[in-house]
C-alpha cells in the first residue's frame, strides 16, 4: 500500500502541470514602403487576439493568386486591403537603387582592375623600350668606337703602305743609273768595234 500512496501524488502532480492548448492566432503583416517581398507581405502566428497586435497586421489574407501582395490602406472605402505591389513602394525603389549601385562598384571595381593590368603593361612596354634603347645606345657606342679603331687601323695601313712605296721607290732610283751607264758601256763597246773595221778599209 505504500507504494500506491506514493505513485498517487505523482500522477496527481502530473495532471496539474498540463496546460491546455493555446490559441494561436494568424495575422498578415505588411510594410508597403518595405524594402522587399517578405517585408510587404508575410504570416505571423501569436496567442495575442487582434485588438492587441501592433500597426500594420491584417487579419484578411491576401489572394493566393497575387504574387508580390501588400496592404493599402486607402482601398475598401479607408478600411484597406491588399492590392499587387506595383513596385512605387520607396523601400522597395531603394533597394533596387542600392541594388544598382553596388552592381556599379562591382564594375567599377572590375575597371580599376583592368585599368592597372592595362597601367602595368604599359609600364612593363616602357621598360622594355628603354632597355632597347639603352642596347641600342650602347651598340651606337660600340659601333662607332669599333669604326673609328677601324678607321685609326686604315689609316696607319696607308702609312705604312705610303711608307712602303716610298721604300721601294727609294730602292728602285738606283737602280735606273745603273742601266743606263750599261748601255752607255754597250755603246762605246760597239763603237769600238766598229773603229777597227774602218782602220782596216
């Protein structure tokens, strides 16, 4: 029996704690300034009844057929109703502008990127047609030292060559006396030969 007394106030105790079920109640907010679908239009479930809920939730639900529903106060004689959004709500307006102006950073973004590879290859042009000028300096340099060498090289060539002619016409002058008094020896050499025939006539 003592196991019955103790198991009764615990089924009791269970029975107290339960709670019946709560009311819940669905009420359709709205924000026709809101800045996007769920803002304008969206379900909200609370225990609280409707003279209680805050501004701006409906108890009609919209039509299922609309597809971007928000609430205008000035329809059904001031009373309200819903109505399709036309998208003239300013929340909605600001949303697509910032919307649009982020897509602009974005490509703005894109164009500075751009706009440096375009600033590096240029820079990277530069370089290279500095450098080329550079070797083609330096190759003007090489050259014309290389041709004045060359030139400085022809011109002792000359001299020396003028030197070398003037030797050997040096050495040719002589010579040329040398044939001559030849001759001459030839000449009295004939003469004499001839004198002897004419003693013997």
């Amino acid at each position: 029996m003592a196991d019955e007394t103790q198991n009764a106030p615990v089924a009791s105790a269970e029975t107290a704690t339960q709670t019946q079920p709560t009311k819940l109640y669905v009420y359709y907010y709205s924000n026709p300034d809101g800045a996007t679908k769920d803002e304008r239009c969206h379900a909200i479930f609370t225990e609280a009844p409707f003279n209680v809920v805050p501004w701006r939730m409906h108890k009609e639900a919209p039509a299922e057929s609309m597809a971007d529903p928000v609430w205008d106060d000035k329809l059904n004689s001031g009373l309200g109703a819903w109505k399709e959004n036309n998208g003239t709500a300013q929340g909605q307006i600001l949303a697509e502008a910032q919307a649009k102006i982020k897509e602009l950073d974005e490509k703005g973004k894109q164009l500075d990127q751009a706009t440096d590879k375009v600033d590096q290859a240029v820079k990277a042009m530069q370089q290279v047609q500095l450098q080329n000028t550079q070797q083609n300096a330096a190759m003007m340099k090489s050259f014309t030292a290389q041709t004045q060498n060359t030139n400085k090289l022809l011109a002792s060539m000359q001299q020396t060559l003028a030197l070398v002619v003037k030797a050997n016409q040096a050495n040719a002058t002589p010579a040329a006396p040398a044939q001559s008094q030849s001759a001459a020896s030839t000449t009295d050499a004939s003469a004499s030969q001839t004198q002897p025939v004419s003693d013997n006539q």
